[in-house]
C-alpha cells in the first residue's frame, strides 16, 4: 500500500492536496492500522459485518439494504436493464419514472437476483496441500481446481448457499464466497431516465456532475417483504468535506499487476490500434449520417456508443501516457524484481517470468493487428456466415478439441439458437458501407499483401467486394440461416451465397489467429501468475488484490482536485443542476441530443425544491467499473452517498492509482431524499429510509 | 483569418462551432469573411458608432453606455480608482462596494483620465520618406522617430486631440491614433470585490465563472454630466448559444509573429527557467508562512500572486508544447521563407534573419541558468548597493565608455537621486529569512569555485554569510550618502558586507547584461526585418500583433471540451450559488465567499439569469472591461477574463479551446434591479430617463 503510494506522495505534497487513499481491500483484511494512523478511526468486527452484510452483489455491480422491511437501493443506470425489462412501448418507465404508491404496486423484476455476502471461507492451505510434489504446472492446477470444487460443494451443501470459487493475488490465495441468494426482487422507486443520467454522454465519466442516479427496490420472500438482519441506516446531515468515507462494493477488474512491458506494449501498440479502429468507425458512421437527415437518425445511437468508447479508452490511455504515473510502475517492478532476484526460491519461479512475458510480447508485433481485423470486418452479415461455418465445424469435432465457446453441447446449442433468432429488419445499406469502410481499415492496417485481404478482396476493391457480398447474400433471412445450420458443413459446402463463400474462404485463417492470441495469453496469464505469487510471498497481505468482482472496502475523504486552472467544487447541488440546465439553453435548445434537458417534472420542481440541498460529491476513493451502486458510509456506518461514477482524470487508474486526481462520483443521499419528498411525493419513502 | 491548418483537422474532429482569429484594426476589418461566414455586413456607420462608443482605460477597455457619460468598464480595472476614493471601514468600497444614488454622491477619482479615440491617420508614407538613400539602420529608426514626432505635434496643435503613434505590423506601417481625453471622472457603481472577484485566485484565468466584474463611472466635462456623441444601446435580449459576437478594446500585446525557434527558445529556455525560480520562491515563502498564522498572514498575498504567475506561465509553457500548434507555426514559417527566397530584395533584407535570430538565441542558453543565480536579488539592500557602485564607478568614467543607463548626465543623476532615497520600511524577519533560503540556494546550485559564488559567500557558508549581510548599515541614506560624496575612494573603503559583495558583483551584472542586450538587439533587428518582409509578402490579409490599439474582433457563443465533457456556454446565478454552497465560505482562503448582501438576495433574484459566457472571440489582456456587442451593436456584456487554455493566445490561437469569458449584460441588470436597489440606473442604461 504504502510502497505503492510513495512515488505519488512527492507530487502530492507539492500539489497541496490532502493525501488519498488507495486499495480496494478484501473485508477479511481491512487495513486497520492504517485508518487508525491516517484518520484516527478502527472499525470494529461488528462494523465490518454490519457493512458487509448489508451490501448487496447486483450483477456486475452494487447495492445495499437500506430499510428493515427490504428495501434496496442501487443506481439507475444499474437498474435500468431490469426497468426496461418491465416497461412496454406505452408505459415506458424507463423515461417516465416510477414510484409505488403501496407495497401492492412495487413490481415484480422477472429473473433479477441479488446476492449477500454471508460467509468467506479460506481454503488455501487444503487447496495448496492438493499439489503433491514432483506434479507438472498443468497438473497440478488441476488438482488445486479439482480441491477447490469440491470445497464449494462442500460449502454448499452445509450452508444451503450459493458458493463461489474465488482465488486473490493471482492463485496466492483460494476461497469459497457464500452468497444469499435473493430472487423476488420489486421496483419501488425510479426517477426519469433524463435526471437519472441528466448530461447524457458528454457528461459520462466526468464531474462536476448532477445526476440522480438512483433506485429503490425491495426485496422479498414468501411473498412478504424480506427483513435483512443487516441493513444502512440512512444518515440525515450527509458527509462533509475533509470527512471521511467507505466504499463497499464489487470491483470489477483492474490491471494494476501488469508487467511494465505488457503496459508499454499496450501504450505502443494495443492502445493506439484501437484508438485508430474507433476513430475510423466514427468516420465511417460520420459519413454515412451526412448522406441524409434519416440516415444519420439510423445511425446516431451508434455513433454516441462509438465516441463514449473512445472518451473512456482515451481517459485510460492517458494513463499509459503518463510519465510520472509510468516512472513509478518501473520503479515498483524494478524493486520486486531485484527481491525475487535475490532469492534462489523466487529466482526459480518467477525470475524468467519477465523475460518470457517480454518475449511474447515482442512476438505479437508482429501479428497485434489481426485479432481485431481478421474476422467479420464489423458486418454483422459476414459475422452470422462465419458463426454458422464454426458451429459446423466444431459439432463435427470430440468436445475436448473445440475452442473456447463451443467446448460443451450447451455452448453449441446457445450458438445454435443465437445464429439463428429473428434479428431486427438488416439495413442493407448500412451494412455495405460499414463493410466497405471496415475492409479498406483491414487494407490500410494490414496492408494490401497480407493473406486475409488477399484471399478477401482476390484483386477486387473493397467496394466491389462489399456490393457484391451484401447485395447477393440471404444470410440476412433467418429462414436461410436455419437451412444452413440444419443441412451443417454440406449444405454450407454447397451454398454459393457470397456471404458463406467469403466466411468459408477466411474461417481457417481467422481460426490461426485465435490459435496465435489463445497461446499468447496463456503465457501471459501462467507468468503473470508467477510473478503475482512472488509479489503475495514478499508481501503477503499488506496489498490488496487486483479487483475481480468480489466484495472490496475502499476508504477516502471527500476532496477536491485540481483542473481547469482551478479548484474543482466537492459538492454540487441542485442549484448546480438547474445552472448547467439553463447554461446550455434548457429544454427549448435542447443542446447535444438533449443531453441536458430536464423532465417536466423537474422544471415544475424548481420552485420547490430547496436548491442548496447537496446532489453529488467527489471523494478519494478507489474504485472502478462494478462499484456502481455501493453504498457511501461515514464513520459511524450510516449511508451518506451512493456511488455512481468516477472522474474522467480517474480513467487511468485501471494501470495505477493517482491520488491527485483520481476521485469518484456519488450521489448525496440529502438530494435523494429532497427528491422523493418534493419531486415525487413520496414521503412513504422518505419515513421508510429515515426510519421514522 | 487564417485558421492553420494542423488545428483544423482535429477542429472539424471535434464538432465545435467555428472559431474567428484576429485582432483587426478599424481601418482593416475582415468584410469579407464577416459577410461569407455571418451573412454579416457592418456599415461604415455601425464601425463608427461602435468605435466612437469604446474608450481606453489605462491598460484596460470600457465603453459609454449612457446618453449621460455613464462609462462601464471591470470591477478589476477600475478597482485602483475605486481603492482611490475608499477610506477605512465603511468607506472601504472594495469591500462593501459602492453606489451613488444621486449624482452628488458620484465621487471624483482624482487624476483618473479616459480615453476615446477619435481619428486615426495612416502616416507611412511620410514617415518613410523621412528616410534618405545612404543612412544606416539606426539613423533610419531616429529618422523615422523624428519623423513621427513631428507629426504628432502638428496634428495634436491643429485638432486639440492627444495622438499616440501606433507602430502596426512590427514597422510595417506607422499610425496617428488622435484621442479625446476626458480628465473628470466619477465613481457611480461598483459591487463588492467578493462577487467581482468571486472564485478568488483559484478561479482567475478559468471557466465555469461567476463574476460580477464590473464598475460604473461617470464622465463629466465642466462639471457636468458629459453627453457623447456616441454611447452604445443596451441589449436586453441578450445572446444565446452560436449567436456572433463583437468585441471592441485595446489587446495589449501578443507575440505571435515571433520566430519559430524564439519559441523554442521559450519553452525550452526562459520558461521553464521562470517556472523552476516561482517554483522555488514559492516554496521558500510556504516554508515561511509555515511558521505560525501570522507568518502566513504576512505572506499569504504574495504566495498567491506567485501562483498566479505560475499558472499564468504554465499555460504559455502548455501552448508551446502544442506538437501540432508548433508544428502548423513552423509550416508557416516555412511558407515566408520560401515566399521571401523568390524576391531578391527580400531575401537580401531578411533571408538570413531567422538563422541570426536561431543563433542568438543559442548563444544565451546558458544566461536562463546564470540568471536565475547571478543576481542581486537575495537582499534588498544588495540592488541599491550595485546601483550606489555603479554611480560612482560610471560617473567617474568619460560618458561613452558608461554603462547603459548611466550614459547621459540626466541617466547619472536620476540614478544618483534613486541611490540616496529612503527605503521603504519592509519586513525584516521575512527579509532575512528570504536571504538566507537565497543563499542556501546558491549553496546548492553553483560550485565552490563559480566566482559569484565565491563573491556572494566568501567561502562561508549560507547561514554565516547571511548573518554577516544582515549587519549591512546601508539602509540608513547617510551611509549611502558618504559613500557618494567620498567617491571611488570611500567606495574602495568601505568595509560593510552589503557593498563589499557589491563591488565584487556589479561587473558580473554587467557583463551578464551586455550579453543579453546584444542578443535583444540582434533578435530585435532581425525581427524587424522579417516583419518588414512578412508585411511585403502578405500585407494587410493578415492582422497585426496587438499593441494597445484599438481593435474588433468577432466569434459565436461557443462551447469547447474540457475535462471529458463540453463546457456551458453560460452559467447563472443558480450556478454562483451552487458553486458557494459547495466550498462554503472558509475554503482557500474564502474564495468562494459570498457578500451578505448577496447571501440575502438569493430568494429576490432570478436565479436563472445567464451571468457569465464563453465565446470564440480572440482576446488577450488589455481586452478587460470591452463592450460586447451583437449584431445590432448593442452591449450584450462586458469581457472580464478568458479561460484556462486561452493563455497559449500570446503564441498562437487556437479556435478549438481558446474562448473569452464575459459578464452577460442581463445580469448587471438583474444585480442592479434586485440586490443593490439601483433601479434608476438600470433606467438610465435602458435609455428610460
């Protein structure tokens, strides 16, 4: 922890900004010593569980209990799915909103589950005992798999829970993860879409931020309201700025343990091709859309997903542009390596790790570009003709020597039915261009002599291939795809649709390429994992392990940081809101595809509301993608906030951590309570979460 | 108008409204793109007005904006005449602000004088013709010189106007700018500095802004209210998002017609040399102020008048690392030269003077390191010392062998009379610590043997030799004063601390100085010469290098990418409030804290009055306090700032990210309605009374 932050601390100091805390800490291992040195504060066993057992797993992401009688709250944007799930093209609650007035009226979410953490269990020692020695490295994986399992089973059976598998420090510790499992889960309460995600995506991953991003909803069993055993008491004066706050959530997955060599390949390489791949695709969309207003209507929602990926990749490539950030990489690596160097054990398993991570990456210079080039060339037509050309191929093969994907039957059949569901009406002209486009990339990239656009183009131009392609097949008709898949590798043999012809001619080729990447990170991963296993033998447990979607404690105070020129604000409030509204023309404007515009009922709300009550804030917490919805605790355990992003500067922080600038985005309770009292005329709610 | 073509293509990238460069001036404007790109013509009449209607306010810009002289310009620039007429407590109207409520009440600024320009006058030709076959460089330039003044004093006797010569496109043209100058003016309106000035430091030079930067005064001529013959209309209306906007004010300077290699020089020479010498005063005042409150209360203003200067220099240092900025600068440096190659008369002038200016350049190198050490500035006794030796070492010598600015005897004797004043009483435990962090860094920085450091420490070390420098007695004139008297002897005597390091020192400084003037001279000959040939090859297509002189420039209400997102194009009082609200009033030193007066108003205004706005218009300082007109030639606002990424505008203009930040007129009229009770002002500017 410490000997991650010191290279920062010299910058902090000189930026004169409170020091920030990195780590996103397994609650088995909570840096006691630590909060207690830096913010006078020890959390009891009691806090711990307290906290731990009211935080809910949500799918890729977070929630928390926050009422004796099941009530949850969660983000919008995490919620969203399940409320469109229930909404219809009449009753579009997604936009509209949605409060229960009575329990009756809370709505059932169809196949939405959610999870408590209840019990952890380390097994390291009995899956590490598995290993006999003299066993070979795949062997004796498996026999740590095969230990691990039936641990799980074990688990389960005696706790009548749902267990995960869960291993730390890349393999340096093993763990069963026991989960309640709740299926009967309700809507009670969800503002409008345009409050929940007001500023749209120019203001995604960014702050000063005015988003409502939350919703309520209550779980139950036996058709009752479930009574949590733990659950947030809801906190009424919110945090303060300098106060201090934890974050308890489910990461998703950082890359804070790759090599500096594997970084710098993907600062060289990696990072640039996909940058470039997406600008194309923009332009390429862009061209499309100036052809006519209805054609940029087709395209519009695409060419907003195309630019959030490339301001998200941008936010983390900046981070593998950062010098400082860079330097202090190699110096943490410089410094485990002449560790592991310097003993003969460690020099044995992982000294050559390095070396032979480098090596593979060196090798994959040369073919980096294929992965993302040598395959459907972003057709979706060409994408369905290959799928079905795989799927006859591996039914044809033992399940032992399929690839990844169609290695059981229930994989192949879940193939089988994707390629051939009824898809949306193809836009034959969309579909040329974007093949078209795509092809002259993979020409421009690749370069015309290499053997995919040999075999593609066969001395055609991209346009003549793309016409003749797009126009003669009838892939696009779920009547032919069925054909095909049920007549398999004959009928596909036979078919002169241009589409199954090209998918048949580059199939073998695109088959190398995931040959070549699948060998590539096996290496990666077998190395990475020595290293790793060095690095937790040094350091033990004094680090956190990277983020993998488990339960994690992160902890900060609520601060500023510097850009702009300036200071930016802790807070914002809703006066901040309707400032941002009328600063870009309100409704009437409606700048950016609305970005910014308010629900009718906000705009009725203003006189209402009180304007200075808090809405977001921004505080020293390390999080990343997978903590949306964890919910904000102060000290004394009571829910202050909700969290709902990060700060663009914070982008970089899945290489490293910044302390100087990376922060994260949450919603102040006060602003959800103030909403839900004055906006939606919910006091119910109000009572339910004050507890009154 | 030339947009470059590097910044182009990212510009279209970006989707953002267009942006306009150029600084013009009123003889010069753009017509045609202004008609091409706005549908937008003025009249000669609108050039007129606009121009009759805009005055000159020292190094800021104001307007009149009523049919009685009422003038309005930033709270900022008028702040000086403003602390001019304010007394202790309730008469500080910096702090409380200020408001006349009938015209008795407005209160005369003594000695304040503001300027309309009236008539400007094209004088090259004759200027020129002041030079004669045969004379060399210099006497040209004195040739000129006289020429110009001659001029001047012709035209000032005839009409009654002050003229100011106007040296445009670096002497490729020469101007009579004749001006009416008003010498009575009055203090109406000014608002308390926490909301002019609100965001404090953190804020200046940023966006998101919510400043009430501006002052009203009152120009009267025979003690009455002065009726001018042009004063601009009041917008009610306002503007919005893409709407084309004017700005008419003096830019001070820019130096953008600069070489290539002179900015290189800068970013990679001086500018961080500049930087490096902040930085560390920076902290050597941060380690003072460390020591208790009042330490840091003694020092706090000076710390943050460093970072301001610091975040100043860092955004010229930013634009300079532009890679594709530099580059589009060097391609067009490149497209001069090969223009200038073509004609022989032209590449004789000037096609060696990018390469003479390149090569002064790196014959200074070193000088940035040097500087920021071999100087008198560790003690405030030592630059009086080294002027006291030099008066009599210089005075003692025949005049054309003395040093600059000791030449002429008038030179010597205003030197002689600045050695013999009183010094101000400074503060002395700040002083002494200043001195002795100087010469630690001195310590650190020279080897033992870099004689001046030998001069400076005399082989002691930093602790030792500031103990002794301290018992220096040249504060007191009379020492200095014997000095003088007793000349090179007294001098060679002299045994305090302070004029011993002096003595060793002061040929160090010179010659240190003799390098850097001739570099100046070379670069500034050979500027001038590619300035000549810059003007031959593209003339007027292209607008000069602010000087102080009256220019239009124009662009919509733009939004530009900052921090992953778009920015506003306006904020409104929701937002001061807000941004208030989240640091509270203690932060930074209480930046962000707001008036009482304006706590209270928060139930009376609307709060959705547009305050502050971003447009692309091209602006640098100077501009502070320009009308801001619409197309109809009414104010609209008033600019008081650009933001953050405007700063590289010294260099280079960047129309992606380059904006001017201005006070929306709406809200001027809203704060004078609905918080300071003014409504018979808001009348007066509506043209109601």
């Amino acid at each position: 922890m410490r000997r991650f932050t010191l290279p920062f601390l010299a910058l902090l100091l000189s930026a004169g900004a409170l020091r920030a805390e990195e780590g996103m800490w397994t609650f088995d291992n909570v840096p006691r010593k630590l909060l207690k040195e830096r913010y006078g504060f020890e959390p009891t066993q009691a806090w711990l569980d307290h906290l731990r057992l009211s935080s809910l797993h949500w799918g890729g992401a977070s929630g928390s209990f926050v009422s004796p009688d099941g009530l949850v709250l969660t983000n919008h944007h995490v919620a969203r799915g399940s409320i469109g799930r229930i909404s219809t093209k009449e009753r579009d609650l997604v936009k509209t909103g949605y409060v229960a007035r009575t329990r009756d009226e809370e709505l059932k979410i169809p196949g939405l589950t959610v999870r408590t953490l209840v019990e952890m269990v380390n097994v390291t020692a009995q899956v590490n005992e598995a290993v006999k020695p003299g066993m070979k490295e795949a062997r004796a994986l498996e026999a740590r798999r095969k230990v691990h399992e039936a641990l799980k089973d074990e688990t389960a059976k005696r706790t009548g829970l749902q267990c995960d598998m869960v291993s730390f420090y890349e393999g340096g510790e093993s763990w069963i993860y026991a989960y309640k499992v709740h299926t009967d889960v309700r809507l009670v309460a969800a503002p409008e879409l345009q409050i929940g995600l007001f500023g749209g995506d120019p203001d995604n991953f960014t702050y000063p931020r005015h988003d409502l991003d939350f919703t309520l909803f209550r779980i139950y069993e036996d058709g009752k309201p479930y009574k949590p055993q733990h659950w947030l008491t809801w906190s009424k004066e919110g945090a303060k700025h300098g106060e201090l706050t934890f974050v308890s959530g489910h990461p998703g997955r950082t890359s804070r343990a790759w090599t500096y060599g594997r970084m710098t390949h993907e600062k060289l390489f990696a990072a640039p091709l996909s940058l470039r791949l997406l600008e194309k695709n923009r332009a390429a969309l862009e061209g499309f859309a100036a052809r006519s207003p209805e054609h940029r209507r087709q395209v519009t929602t695409r060419i907003l997903g195309v630019e959030n990926s490339l301001k998200a990749s941008r936010g983390y490539f900046n981070g593998l542009n950062d010098v400082e950030g860079m330097k202090s990489v190699k110096a943490k690596e410089d410094a485990l390596k002449s560790q592991v160097m310097g003993d003969l054990r460690l020099k044995a398993l992982a000294g050559g790790a390095w070396p032979r991570i480098e090596q593979a990456l060196q090798a994959r210079e040369a073919w980096y570009k294929e992965p993302a080039l040598v395959g459907a060339l972003n057709s979706q037509f060409l994408g369905s003709a290959l799928g079905l050309v795989r799927l006859a191929e591996a039914k044809a093969q033992p399940a032992s020597q399929r690839e990844a994907g169609f290695d059981t039957d229930a994989k192949l059949e879940a193939a089988a039915k994707r390629l051939t569901a009824e898809g949306p009406a193809p836009n034959l002209e969309l579909e040329e261009h974007l093949f078209r486009s795509t092809l002259e990339v993979a020409q421009a990239e690749l370069g015309a002599q290499h053997r995919f656009l040999q075999i593609v183009l066969k001395g055609r131009t991209p346009a003549e291939v793309a016409k003749a392609a797009v126009s003669g097949t009838r892939i696009h008709q779920t009547a032919f795809r069925k054909e095909l898949l049920e007549g398999g590798a004959k009928a596909l043999e036979a078919s002169t649709d241009p589409m199954v012809v090209l998918a048949r001619a580059i199939a073998p080729l695109a088959a190398d390429v995931r040959r070549k990447q699948e060998a590539f990170d096996t290496v990666l991963a077998e190395n990475s994992r020595r290293i790793a296993q060095a690095r937790f033998e040094l350091e033990g447990r004094n680090a956190y392990p990277d983020a993998n979607s488990t339960l994690r404690l992160g902890f900060g105070r609520i601060e500023t940081y510097p850009a702009s020129g300036t200071l930016v604000q802790p807070f914002t409030t809703f006066g901040g809101l309707y400032d941002r509204h009328d600063g870009w023309g309100g409704n009437a404007l409606a700048a950016h595809n609305g970005a910014w515009v308010l629900p009718e009922r906000w705009l009725e709300a203003r006189g209402k509301l009180n304007l200075s009550t808090p809405l977001n804030f921004v505080h020293s917490v390390d999080t990343i993608g997978g903590n949306s919805g964890s919910p904000i605790v102060n000290a004394k355990g009571d829910v202050v906030g909700l969290l709902f992003d990060g700060n663009y500067e914070g982008l970089p922080s899945r290489y490293f951590y910044d302390s100087r600038v990376n922060r994260s985005v949450s919603v102040d309770v006060r602003a959800i309570v103030e909403a839900l009292d004055k906006v939606y005329d919910a006091k119910h709610l109000v009572k339910e979460v004050l507890g009154q | 108008m030339r947009l470059r073509p590097a910044l182009l293509a990212a510009f279209a990238l970006a989707l953002v409204a267009r942006a306009d460069e150029g600084m013009w001036t009123f003889d010069n404007l753009p017509l045609k793109t202004l008609k091409e790109k706005y549908g937008f013509q003025p009249s000669q009449d609108w050039l007129e007005h606009v121009r009759l209607s805009a005055l000159s306010f020292g190094g800021g810009s104001g307007s009149f904006v009523s049919r009685d002289g009422l003038a309005i310009t930033n709270h900022h620039v008028g702040r000086g005449w403003v602390q001019s007429v304010s007394g202790p407590g309730e008469k500080d109207f910096i702090k409380h602000g200020f408001l006349a409520r009938t015209r008795d009440q407005e209160l005369k600024i003594p000695g304040a004088t503001l300027r309309t320009l009236m008539a400007m006058e094209n004088v090259t030709e004759a200027v020129n013709a002041a030079v004669k076959p045969g004379m060399s460089a210099a006497q040209a330039t004195e040739a000129r010189q006289n020429a110009l003044k001659g001029l001047r004093e012709a035209r000032g006797k005839a009409t009654g106007l002050a003229y100011s010569p106007v040296t445009l496109y670096q002497g490729g043209e020469f101007w009579l700018y004749g001006y009416k100058v008003h010498r009575d003016i009055r203090l109406v309106m000014a608002p308390e500095t926490g909301i002019a000035a609100f965001g404090g430091d953190p804020d200046n030079f940023t966006y998101p802004r919510h400043d009430l930067d501006f002052t009203l005064f009152r120009v009267y001529e025979d003690g009455k209210p002065y009726q001018p013959a042009h004063h601009l209309t009041w917008g009610t209306e306002g503007v919005k998002l893409g709407d084309l906007t004017f700005v008419v004010g003096h830019p001070g300077s820019t130096q953008r017609l600069i070489t290539h290699a002179q900015m290189l020089h800068a970013r990679d020479t001086t500018l961080p040399a500049r930087l490096a010498s902040l930085e560390t005063m920076r902290q050597q005042m941060k380690a003072f102020a460390a020591q208790s409150d009042e330490h840091a209360r003694q020092v706090n203003t000076r710390i943050y008048g460093i970072e301001n200067s610091l975040k100043a220099l860092s955004g010229y240092l930013r634009g300079l690392k532009d890679v594709e900025a530099l580059k589009g600068i060097q391609q067009r440096e490149q497209e001069l030269q090969a223009k200038v190659a073509t004609d022989p008369k032209l590449q004789a002038e000037a096609g060696g003077s990018w390469k003479a200016i390149a090569q002064a350049l790196a014959q200074t190198r070193d000088l940035a390191f040097e500087t920021r050490y071999v100087s008198a500035r560790y003690s405030s006794l030592l630059p009086v010392a080294v002027n006291l030796v030099r008066v009599i070492e210089e005075g003692a010598k025949p005049e054309a062998q003395r040093l600059k600015g000791y030449r002429a005897e008038t030179e010597l004797k205003t030197m002689r009379e600045a050695a013999l004043r009183p010094l101000r009483a400074g503060n002395a435990e700040l002083d002494g610590f200043m001195l002795r962090k100087g010469l630690e860094e001195v310590e650190q920085a020279l080897p033992a043997a870099h004689p001046f450091r030998k001069a400076l420490l005399e082989g002691r070390s930093a602790g030792e030799a500031a103990k002794s420098l301290e018992t220096s007695k040249l504060a007191d004139p009379e020492v200095r004063r014997a000095l003088i008297e007793g000349g090179a002897k007294a001098l060679a005597a002299c045994e305090d601390p302070i004029v011993r390091v002096a003595r060793r020192i002061a040929p160090m400084l010179a010659a240190q100085a003799r390098r850097q003037e001739a570099a100046e001279a070379t670069v500034a000959e050979h500027g001038a010469r590619i300035a000549r040939a810059r003007f031959a090859v593209y003339g007027k297509s292209q607008y000069p290098d602010a000087t102080g002189s009256l220019r239009l420039t124009f662009g919509p209400v733009a939004t530009y990418p900052a921090n992953g997102t778009l920015q506003q194009p306006f904020t409104t009082f929701h937002g001061l409030y807000d941004r208030a609200l989240a640091w509270g009033p203690e932060a930074e030193r209480g930046a962000w804290s707001l008036p009482q007066r304006w706590v209270e108003a928060k139930e009376k205004v609307n709060l959705s009055t547009p305050f502050n706005f971003v447009h692309a218009v091209d602006i640098i300082g100077g501009n502070s306090g320009s009308p801001v007109l619409n197309a109809k030639g009414e104010f609209v606002g008033i600019i008081f700032d650009g933001n953050i990424e405007m700063l590289p505008g010294n260099f280079y203009y960047d129309g992606k990210v380059n904006r001017g930040v201005t006070l929306d007129a709406r809200a001027i009229r809203e704060a004078l309605e609905k918080v300071y009770d003014a409504g018979f002002l808001v009348d007066e500017l509506l043209g109601k009374r």
